[in-house]
C-alpha cells in the first residue's frame, strides 16, 4: 500500500524571489556556468574582461595579475578608473550600480560608439556577480587626483566609499578579491588556467602586455605578442609548416535580421598548413570560444567548398572518389580567427560561442574571396596543400575500413582455442598464474606442448617470420594472419596513436589473460630476428604490456654438456667456460639444437620450469631510446645499420659459435 504524501499548502505566498547577492551567491551556476573550478575561473575572467576592454581603448598597456597564496587573486590595470562617484542620471552612486547591481554598467551603448565599441565585458553581470560570489572584495581606483576604496564581505558593502585626495604617475583600478568556498565548490584555480588565459588574451590583444605574479612560487610571467595572432603562429609552426603564414583582415558593416540594427564587424585570421601539428581557435571580442559558432561555421564551409572546387578544377581525385571533409583540412590546418563586434549575441554568459548570423555570412564570403585568390596566385604552395588534403583524407577512409576489419576480426567469444590455428590453452582460468609461450614454427609447437605444464602454459606458433610492424601501415599488419591471431590470443585489443588511426584503439588491460607473455625461439640468427620481430609488433601494437612488466624472453641453452651421471646446459660462452672448469672426468659438448629437436624433458627443465628456466623481463628503456633502437634494427635507417653491424658485430659472434 502506498503512504499517503504529505499535503502541502502551495498558494500565492509559495512564490519567492531572490534577492541582493543571494541570486548569484545561491545560484552561481546560472552567471557562471558552473559552482565548481569552472565557474570559479569564469568569475576571474569577468574581472579581467575588464581591465582587456579599457587597455584596448587605449588606455594603458600593461594589465598585472597576482595569484595569492591564500587563493586570492589582485588585477591592477593602467585604464582611466572605475567612476564610483554619485550618477544624477541613475540617482545612485556608480560603485553600487557596477559592484552591487545586476545588468549595470557603461558599455551598453557600443554600438553608437561612445564607449567601449569592441567591447568583451558587454552584459553589466560580471564585476556584480564577482564581488557577490566572493569571501571578500577590495576595491581601489585611482582616478580625478583621488583614490577611491570600497571593501565587500559575501556581497555586503562595509564602510560605503572611501575618497581622499591623492598623487599618482598613473590612473587606474586594482581589485583584489578571494572567491567564496561557501558559493564554489573549488576555489583552488590552478596556475596553468591564469597562464594559459593571460597568453590567449595577449594573443589576440596586440601590444598588450600581461604579467602575472604566483606568490605561491613566487615565479613571474609576461605575455605580449606585438603583432598578435602572426607571432603566435610562428611560435606554433616554428620550421615545421609547409607553407607560409597567411594574414588577412578586414572591416565591414551589416545586420543579423532586416528589422534589426546594423552593428560594426571587424575581422582577423591567420593560418598555414603543418604536418606535425593542427590547431583551431577562434576569439571574439578577446573572448576565446570554445565552442565557436559563427566563426567555425563560416570557416568549416570556406576551406571546405574552395579546396573541393580546386580539386576538381585540377582533376586530383581519383574516379568516383568521394569528397573531402573539414576533418581531412584540420588534420593539416593551424588557424586562429579574431573577431570583433558592436553587437554580439553570445550564446549565454559563458561566451564559449557566438551566433551572429551576419558575422558568420560576412567572414564566409571574406574568406572564401582571399583562398580563391591565395591558391591561384600561390601554386606551389596550393599544390602542397592539395595533396597533402588528399594523402589525408584517403589515410581516414583506410583507417575506417581498418578499423570495422580488425573489430570484426578481434571480436567474437572469450574461448579462443577453436578460432585460432594451431592455439593450444591452458586448463588455469586464473589470470594470476596463466603464461603465454610465443614459440617458433610448428616443431616448436611439438616439443613444448609435451614439455610444458598444461595446467597453466598456453602455447601459440608463429609461423615463418612475422611482419615488421615498425615498417608496415596498419592495414597491412591487420590483414596478416599471424598478428591477427596473436592479438586475438592476447586479448586486450590494440593501442593506436597515429592522428589519422585514432579510432583503431581497443586496448583495455583488463581484457589481457595472460599474466606472463613469454617469447621462446632459437638461440641462432634465425631466432634472434623473430624475437625481435615480435617484440617490435608488441613494442607497436600493445606498448603498456612492455611497461608494465608483462613481457619476458625465455632464454633457450646453447650448449648441452654430458657427463656419467649428469647433463648440464650453459647458455653463454662464459658460462660454457665455467661449467668445464669445474667438470671432473670425461664429458661431451654439443650445440643444443632447435627448440623444435629437443627432448620433452629438456625443455622443461630448461625453458618452461619455473624453479629452473632462465626468463629476461623486457624493462622499456626511455621512450626517445626505445625508439632509436627499434628504428636502427628494424626500420628504414640502412646507414645507421650498417654502422652498427659494423662497430658492434663482433660482440655477438661468440653466441653463433658453435664450435
């Protein structure tokens, strides 16, 4: 039976509103856009908004921030000051209109331009709902041979305004505030946030300067880029583009609807094309949009139609040949747009985008006009650009066949053993003690499944040599047989990182069923080149079982010493040596053989028992090491191995002698 709710009264008294600093210290979401370390940030931005909007109008050149030790945060500009005196016009002071009042504030009007015309801080919220959110905001302005100071404690003013007169070299505002850990949830803005934010604004602020000071470290930083978002790609590209930095601007008039007003744009980008790195980042009135809007609209569409219209035009696609994507133009593209506006409609206070229909149309057909004229006039350089778009494009649709071919082929039941050719599993499920041999050829195969212990040794061949997987393209090394069923044996899937295969990743290590991978071939040349060809697949394909420990060589006998009553195995010359010199009486030395012509016996006890098998754990050497190594081995680098056959070869002649 259902309990009865308790009846409520909900009538005319039920409704309530919020009011003062509680419709932003209850809700900071709302303003903010979050109450945890998002939202924290947004407040701070709010506050330096302003001082970027009066240095832009000329007034001051250097914006200074401190990052507190206590997580208090000062922003000090050069600008002409707040006005905080008495307004007639509102009949109120201006200090309570910009630091106690919602939707208060003097840039309104922009688009007539009296003030602030390409404004960032347009809404009249953020100083308010700052000082509201905040345990305590000091407030200093230094302004008409006075200095002005305001102090706010969770959004109550103390004291009203203070005023006495004063000198000083410059105008300007210093506000000091720590955010409330009663409004936010985290407060703890870490450095990395005020660097990166202060470098984006000096990015697209021209001449700007901006320092900060962390106390905490007490390290200082300063961000100014003379010739904005030009230098900032330089400093991307560095040598690493293949074409030339572009830059292009302009300014125009126009309106979102034919009712509505006309408003000023103006517009910058700049782009080149990299085949080392790719980035998109569009600004607006200083604002970094993180999700753009009108701008990635209108630049997704101009890339788009010019580059397909010239691809055409010179007969680069192949018959039939399905057309470009963005996707295949931002694998390559390093583009950063900057953007102004009298009237901006900002998807909601956070500003992360913009929907201005006219900015979109406007930077559309700008943009579209300047690729025309760029890939006509620079046909080098448009070439480059056009095959690499294709070289990109084509390397995603392999990608993507590669991909639903290798899920296809990796798929399927837990139970391997009927799926895979020539696997012979173990009895053990636990996945603490089940070992994996990876053995050479199908004799191999034999002798040790009859020298193995079944309960918890797991055995698959590989036949002939495997593919170097440091040299081939995905889609060959997943049409060969022999990895393929090796992945399927593993079964943690395969890690990708390649930009154009990134969809290929399955790894999941908990999928792994192994808690050992041992590979075991012969001790000859023959055998040296398949470990090593099976290490660089696992190197490749599923790097984090090298790291972590998972992977081991089962080192095999090189020689088999017999005496009376007793056989001995050394598995170096050295050892060899030390193993004569202490035999007493007739012996006889051969060369072990194959692993494939070994007793049963034998190759437990020397290669499979873990009381007297010799295993080496392969431990990754330093990334940028492991890499030069594997490259010089196995890769394209036929000098560089020559060389070293030629410098080292001699140290590893002892182990082929089979004298």
């Amino acid at each position: 039976m259902m309990a009865k709710k308790k009846q409520t009264d909900y009538g005319n008294e039920s409704i309530s509103s919020l009011k003062g600093a509680d419709r932003v210290r209850l809700r900071p979401g709302v303003i903010f856009g979050s109450d945890g370390i998002e939202g924290c940030q947004h407040s701070i931005f709010e506050i330096l908004s302003n001082s970027i909007d009066e240095a832009r109008e000329g007034f001051g050149q250097i914006i200074e921030v401190i990052r507190h030790s206590d997580l208090s945060i000062s922003i000090k500009d050069y600008g002409r000051g707040i006005p905080l005196e008495y307004n007639p016009k509102e009949e109120r002071y201006n200090w309570e209109l910009v630091f106690c009042e919602l939707y208060a504030g003097g840039k309104y009007q922009n688009n007539s331009g009296e003030n602030y015309e390409f404004s960032l801080g347009l809404n009249g919220l953020g100083s308010c709902a700052t000082q509201y959110s905040s345990e305590y905001m000091e407030v200093t302005v230094l302004r008409d041979d006075h200095k002005y100071q305001l102090r706010f404690e969770k959004g109550e003013n103390r004291g009203g305004l203070a005023k006495e007169k004063a000198t000083y070299q410059h105008t300007g505002s210093i506000i000091k505030w720590r955010p409330d850990l009663e409004v936010f949830t985290d407060i703890n803005v870490p450095l990395e946030y005020f660097q990166t934010t202060l470098k984006k604004q000096a990015v697209v602020n021209a001449g700007l300067i901006f320092r900060l000071y962390d106390e905490a470290s007490d390290t200082s930083f300063e961000y100014c880029y003379p010739e904005g978002i030009i230098d900032y790609l330089k400093e991307l590209n560095n040598t690493k583009n293949f074409t030339e930095i572009q830059f292009y601007e302009t300014a125009t008039k126009g309106r979102d609807r034919a009712d509505k007003p006309e408003y000023k744009v103006k517009l910058q980008l700049a782009f080149c094309f990299n085949n080392e790195i790719n980035l998109l980042e569009y600004y607006h009135n200083s604002s970094y949009l993180e999700y753009g809007g009108a701008p990635d609209k209108a630049v997704k569409n101009s890339f788009v139609y010019e580059i397909d219209r010239c691809l055409k035009a010179r007969n680069k696609y192949n018959k039939d040949e399905s057309k470009i994507t963005f996707t295949d133009i931002q694998d390559s593209l390093v583009l950063v747009t900057n953007t102004f506006s009298t009237i901006t409609s900002y998807e909601n206070q956070t500003k992360k985008s913009i929907t201005n229909k006219f900015i979109q149309e406007a930077l559309t057909d700008f943009l579209k006009h300047q690729l025309e004229v760029y890939f006509i006039e620079n046909k080098p350089e448009s070439e480059k650009i056009l095959d690499q778009i294709l070289v990109n494009k084509r390397s995603r649709e392999t990608a993507e066949k590669t991909r639903i071919n290798i899920k296809k082929k990796l798929s399927g039941s837990v139970d391997i053993s009927n799926r895979v050719k020539k696997f012979v599993d173990c009895r053990t499920k636990d996945l603490n003690r089940r070992e994996l041999y990876i053995v050479e050829g199908d004799s191999a195969l034999g002798a040790c499944k009859l020298g193995r212990d079944a309960e918890f040794q797991a055995i698959i061949p590989v036949r002939g040599k495997i593919l170097n997987c440091l040299k081939a393209e995905y889609d060959s090394i997943f049409k060969n047989d022999i990895i393929v069923d090796l992945l399927k044996v593993l079964g943690c899937g395969v890690e990708i990182k390649s930009k154009h295969n990134k969809e290929l990743n399955t790894f999941d290590l908990n999928n792994l069923r192994w808690h050992k991978v041992i590979i075991c071939t012969d001790a000859d040349v023959d055998g040296f080149q398949i470990r090593t060809l099976i290490l660089a697949m696992l190197y490749r394909l599923v790097p984090t079982l090298i790291q972590i420990g998972k992977v081991f060589i089962a080192e095999s006998p090189l020689f088999e010493i017999n005496t009376k009553n007793k056989t001995y195995f050394a598995y170096s010359e050295q050892e060899k040596a030390k193993l004569l010199g202490k035999i007493q009486g007739k012996y006889t030395l051969q060369r072990s053989k194959g692993l494939g012509e070994n007793e049963p016996e034998m190759m437990w006890e020397t290669t499979m028992n873990p009381q007297t098998r010799k295993l080496i754990q392969v431990i990754p050497d330093d990334a940028c090491n492991t890499e030069k190594v594997f490259d010089l081995l196995l890769g394209d680098n036929l000098q560089g191995r020559k060389n070293f056959i030629e410098e080292n070869g001699h140290r590893f002649l002892g182990m082929l002698d089979v004298s």
